[in-house]
C-alpha cells in the first residue's frame, strides 16, 4: 500500500511525501528475506524524490544564477 500512495504521490508531484512513503516501504522490506533487493529499490527512490524535492526549492535562487549565461543556439 505505501508504495501505491508513493507512486501516486511521485504523478502528484508530492515528492516529500513520496520520499517518506518509499523510505517505509524500504525498512518494511528489509524485515523479509528477498526483501533487500526491493528495499534498495525502495531507497533509491526516496533519494531521488529527496533530491527533486531540493532542487524544487532552489530553483527561485538558481535561474537568477545562470541568467549571465549565453543562451543556447538550437
């Protein structure tokens, strides 16, 4: 179930709440003996929403930043 809310909350674009869900659907997995594999998964995942969720909060301070640079020619 923790997953499901995770998933949903990743399409929501809730991501503190999807890194929270992944992390204890991890720590539930690990108590099973093939449960390490998905825990890994699991943390992988809550990493990656944990690091979205950063460089959501940053991107105000961030694009002031890089507005020296030239633009890209496509």
């Amino acid at each position: 179930m923790q997953l499901k809310v995770a998933d949903l909350s990743v399409f929501a674009h809730q991501y503190p709440r999807a890194a929270e869900n992944y992390e204890m659907a991890g720590k539930t997995s690990m108590a099973g003996a093939s449960g390490a594999y998905n825990a890994i998964d699991n943390f992988f995942k809550a990493g990656l929403c944990a690091l979205i969720t950063n460089m959501v909060s940053m991107k105000p301070t961030l694009i002031p930043s890089f507005s020296h640079l030239p633009k890209q020619q496509n």
